[in-house]
C-alpha cells in the first residue's frame, strides 16, 4: 500500500522519477501545521519495557520527536550487531555533500550518481553499499569520521552475496549514534537527492501492516541471522515526524524484530 500511494505522489507533473514527495509543511516552513502538539506521548516507556521483555531477542529502542527534539530510549548505549550499516554511509554522504567534500549528485559511475548507488545499498544490494564507500574516497574518511563524532559505531564493510567474496569484521552501532544519523538525515530532508536515497525502504508485510498507507517513510531496514536494524523517519498526515530505531540481536526469527516495532509505533 506505501508503495501504492507513493506511486501516485510521485506520479505528478515534473516528477520524472522518484524523489520522496515531501509534505507541503516540509518543504515550505511557512506552511507548517501549528496545531500538531509536539513531544512523545505519555506511557511511551513502559511500551518501551514491555518490547524489552519479549523473549527471543536482545532489544535496543529509541524514539526521538522530529518536531522538537525529545528523546527516549531503552539500551541506548549498548553496541549491538548491525549486519548492514547503510544507515552509517547515508549519513555520513550527506555531511559531505554539505560541506562540499562531495556531492551525493557527483558522477561515480557510468549513468550513476552517488546517491544512486546508496539508495540501492538502501535497498539491499550489498554490492553497491561497499560501491558507495569506494567511490567516495574509501573508507579512511568514513572511519575517521567515525571515530571523532560517533565512536561507538564501527563501518568496516560488509560481505558481498557470492562465492569466495572477503569476509569482514562485524559492524555495531547504538541506538544514540543512529538516533543521531536520523536526525542528520531528516534535517537535511528538504535537498532532493537526500529524499531519494531514503525513500522507500524495504519493508517486510509486518512493517507495512504496522506503518499503513497514510505516512509517507524514510529509512533503512536491514537484518540477517540473528540480528535485525529499522531505523525509519516517519511523517505522518497531520504533520508529527518520528525517528523510530529498533536493533536487535540474538533474534528467534526476523519477525521479532518487526514485532518489536509494531508494538513501539502503535504507542505513537
């Protein structure tokens, strides 16, 4: 259904591919809706401890209000297992394209921009997330990076889909760095190759069912084995923006992942 309705956001004059359709009250600060209250609702915590208490999974949460700012969060500096960091990558293209070390529009292949290459890393292919690192100067900035603004994550690489490829070391991050990378990201929501390379994440049918077909979702979803990754920007119709990050490790099964986000967005 989300992609349904983002086919006919995108579908209108002058859209000539996909490009996120932001809200009008994002786009033109002019026009936002005074009326939505901003801040987390009450009793969001002890959601928070109940998704901490289902079996079969290791959680970390985190949930942070767009409009103003407020956080809360469960495990919030624990270091957990991320299998595909693309989350790290788009937030760390995006500072460069701010500041000019290079643009997410640089030509980094034939007929490919950069922010090409990290939405289809966005998309899973783990091929074109490495790509994404290579073409934009490998990994010495990113890992510098890294380690003078959020050293609790580390981006090593990750292990491409075929016989023989080189394995890599594991990759963590916490749910503060990745609150922080949403952030970064949805402040930077109104440049159009941003909106591109976020738009549209792959969501199971658990997530779908969870999110329903009224908001428009930003992010990243990820998760292989035992550990599972969401971290969506959603805006909803009256104008609220929620940050939402689950990580999760030593899962049973992907869908505990996804369960634990339901439970998390239904209190929201």
């Amino acid at each position: 259904m989300i992609a349904f309705l983002m086919s006919i956001i995108l579908s209108a004059p002058g859209a000539a591919m996909k490009t996120g359709g932001l809200p009008p009250m994002l786009l033109n600060p002019d026009t936002v809706v005074t009326e939505t209250q901003a801040g987390l609702p009450s009793g969001l915590g002890t959601v928070m401890d109940n998704v901490l208490d289902l079996p079969g999974a290791v959680f970390g949460l985190g949930v942070v209000d767009l409009n103003s700012g407020e956080r809360l969060t469960r495990n919030a500096g624990r270091r957990f297992y991320i299998d595909t960091p693309d989350i790290v990558e788009a937030a760390f293209s995006v500072t460069r394209h701010n500041s000019g070390e290079f643009r997410l529009d640089s030509l980094v292949a034939r007929d490919m921009q950069l922010w090409m290459m990290i939405h289809e890393g966005q998309q899973g292919n783990r091929e074109k997330l490495m790509a994404s690192v290579y073409h934009s100067d490998d990994f010495p900035p990113l890992q510098s990076w890294l380690s003078e603004n959020f050293p609790s994550t580390e981006f090593d690489g990750v292990t491409r889909n075929w016989e023989g490829a080189p394995e890599f070391s594991p990759n963590f991050t916490t749910v503060n760095d990745c609150l922080d990378f949403i952030e970064l990201v949805s402040d930077n929501l109104d440049i159009t190759a941003v909106r591109r390379m976020t738009l549209n994440p792959p969501l199971s049918a658990d997530l779908e069912a969870a999110l329903g077909s009224s908001n428009v979702v930003y992010g990243w979803v990820s998760g292989r084995d035992k550990t599972r990754a969401i971290n969506l920007i959603v805006v909803k119709p009256d104008g609220a923006r929620y940050g939402v990050t689950v990580l999760a490790n030593d899962l049973c099964c992907q869908s505990k992942g996804d369960l634990g986000f339901t439970i998390l967005w239904n209190a929201l």
